[in-house]
C-alpha cells in the first residue's frame, strides 16, 4: 500500500502519477505497486516536481511496517532507536549577522605526534599539503597519540603554528562560471536520499558552526551492512580554519574489487602492512570527532558505514549531527554546475583540477566547499 502526498506539483508530474496511484483528495493519491515500478515512480517525481514537495509513506518489512520517502520538506525522517520519525526543525527569525565570519588572528592550537611519528604537513600551504600523496596509515597503532589526532594542520594566513611553522588560512577562490547556468543539478545516485536520516540535521535558521569535523571513508562497496570501510580521514575545523587531521588504513584480508583498487591506488598489501584494526581505527576517530557537528558530502553514506562498523565492533557511538554539502549544493548551486558531484564542485571553485578519491585530500576539500556554500549563503556580510 502506498500513500503519496504532492503539493505545488507540475501537471506533468501530475499526469505521470495518475497513471498508477488514484487521487482521493487534492494532492493525495494510494495505490499498490511493485517495488521496482514505486522506486522509478518515484524518481521522476523528485526529478522534475521543480520546488514542489513531496512526502510518500509505502509499505515495509521493519518493525513498524512501513517507511518515509520525502523531497523538499522541511519534514525529514530520522531515525531513533532504529525507529523512524519525522521531525520539523523549529524556525526562528534569523538575526542580521555574518554567516561567515574571518577566522582572528590568533594562533593556531594544533596537536602534535609523538616522537617518531610520520611527519605531518603544519609550515605548508593547503593546496601544497593537497598536491602531496597522502601518506598511508598516518596516524595507525604505531604513531597514534593519546587523543587519535595527526599532525596535518593548517591555520590562519598570518597565524603560527604549534610547531613554529607558518600556518594556512583556508583559502576561498572565486568561482569559475564556465558551466554556465544549467537546467538544474542532478541527484546523487542511490537511496541516499530516500532512506531515513541517520543522523540529526542542522536545525534550519541556525548558524552554520565555525568549528566542526569533516569526515571522508573509501569503502569497498556501497553496502554499510555488507561492505567494508578501509580507509577513514577526519578534518578539524575550528574558527573556520583547518586546525588538525587525521587518516588511516583499514586492516582487510580480502581481495578488493578492481574498481576500488583503480579508484584509490590503494592495494591489498597497504592494508595489511599499513592497515590498523577496525575497533582501533573507530575508537580513535570517535575520540577524534569529540562532539563536533560532522560535515560530508553525500555525509549519510559514511556515517551509515560509521555506524554498522561500530554496531559489528561493540564500539558505543552517541547521537550524531551532520550536515551534507550536497543538500547545501542544492539550495544555492541549483542550475549553476551541471551536477553535484564532488569533482565537479571542486573543479567549478578551482579548489583542484580532479579529485583524489583518497580520504584525506577529500575531507580537505570538503571543508573548502563547505566555507565556499556558508559564503555564497551570506553574500556581502
């Protein structure tokens, strides 16, 4: 049984329904479908309901017996105690303040490795840190300190760094508009979006947060249940300013898929010879994150991953609040970039020419669009 709701919905769309659901009221329609036919139904009403909203509530095999799929609502699915709810941010009146504000000019506080630890990258500039080969295992069982933290740290332009090395301010170039405009961006690709959130979102009208954590994961499917995480890279952010950073590889005895070997370099031997365990690698980045608000693109696919690896591990893991670029990338890029890739965004801002697929030079990157997306949001303030 299914239950869709559509409200300011273009007659296309319209049409397109009505060929298998019935209206009963105004914007209501209920029917019974297939699976595979309700999933392309419902592709193609969030493809082109334009900035209409839709909400559709179908049958399921969990423990109430049905889920959520909603599309610009203000109503989001979360899920609590593995039961899913909907939950409305509360809006408030938004204060005439800076979204954004520049980092002062302070020193950086960045956490050092031990002694005889790999170097890290504090002294370079970010794109110099950037362009270098991530270093793999950089922060494993041998070279971890206390807190789970690296070496790799940037802070501002003028600011020095722990160690005494010039720090970097996170640079924010201007956009290349050679795209365009574009007849809107596409959707990332999986369910993603249609599944409840597994995590809490950033309550709308709320300032976006000066200090947060970007976290990046390069997996070996797209499975959280089923697939593996093999490599985690986690950055801090504090005063909009990349503070400090972690990365390591994932012990893994199997073979990898081809495609991920091709898309990472990573291979077989760097994760059994530089790999580090599982539980190890989650605690030390839970001890990394602290409390901060995680920042990602596409953020759900790796927290989805972060949390079944610590629910198979026996790792406690508390609430987590998020936000996703993409949902950013949405609301302020519709029909400016072509998609909403990662490599296509960091190409349009100029932050790179391509994209590493390497967890560290990601997460940097994502904190770069990330104050790039809180920019755009706050022009002239």
């Amino acid at each position: 049984m299914i239950v869709l709701y559509l409200s300011a919905c273009p007659p296309g769309v319209r049409g397109d329904v009505t060929k298998w659901l019935m209206e009963i009221s105004t914007g209501v329609y209920v029917g019974q479908l297939s699976y595979r036919t309700r999933e392309a139904l419902w592709d193609r009403i969030c493809k082109h309901i334009d900035s209409g909203n839709a909400v559709m509530v179908c049958s399921a095999r969990n423990e109430q017996g049905f889920v959520y799929y909603t599309h610009n609502t203000a109503w989001q699915p979360v899920d609590f105690d593995g039961i899913t709810l909907m939950r409305r941010a509360i809006t408030h009146e938004r204060k005439k303040e800076p979204l954004i504000s520049q980092p002062p000019e302070e020193e950086c506080h960045e956490q050092k490795m031990n002694e005889g630890n790999s170097p890290g990258t504090a002294g370079k500039s970010l794109a110099e840190a950037m362009s270098e080969k991530p270093v793999d295992g950089q922060v494993s069982h041998d070279d971890m300190n206390g807190n789970g933290t690296g070496s790799v740290g940037t802070g501002p332009s003028n600011a020095t760094s722990a160690d005494g090395g010039e720090a970097v301010k996170v640079s924010i170039p201007s956009p290349d508009n050679s795209f365009g405009k574009r007849a809107g961006g596409n959707r990332p690709k999986g369910n993603y979006w249609k599944r409840a959130l597994p995590y809490l979102p950033w309550p709308d009208g709320k300032k976006m947060p000066a200090d947060y954590s970007v976290l990046d994961m390069e997996t070996t499917g797209l499975n959280p249940e089923e697939d593996s995480i093999i490599e985690i890279a986690c950055v801090r952010v504090r005063n909009h300013v990349i503070s400090d950073c972690m990365q390591c590889l994932i012990q893994y005895d199997l073979p990898l898929p081809e495609e991920v070997r091709n898309m990472t370099d990573i291979s077989e031997q760097d994760l059994v010879q530089k790999g580090i365990n599982l539980t190890e690698a989650l605690s030390n980045l839970i001890r990394f994150l602290g409390g901060d608000c995680i920042i990602g693109h596409n953020v759900a696919f790796d927290i989805r991953f972060f949390q079944s690896a610590c629910i198979r591990s026996g790792v406690q893991l508390q609430p987590i609040s998020a936000i996703d670029t993409i949902d950013l990338c949405r609301k302020y890029l519709q029909g400016v970039v072509e998609n909403f890739k990662l490599e296509t965004l960091i190409r349009f801002f100029k932050f790179a020419d391509k994209q590493a697929h390497r967890a560290l030079p990601d997460a940097k990157l994502t904190a770069l669009l990330f104050e790039k997306l809180n920019e755009i949001a706050s022009p002239g303030e």
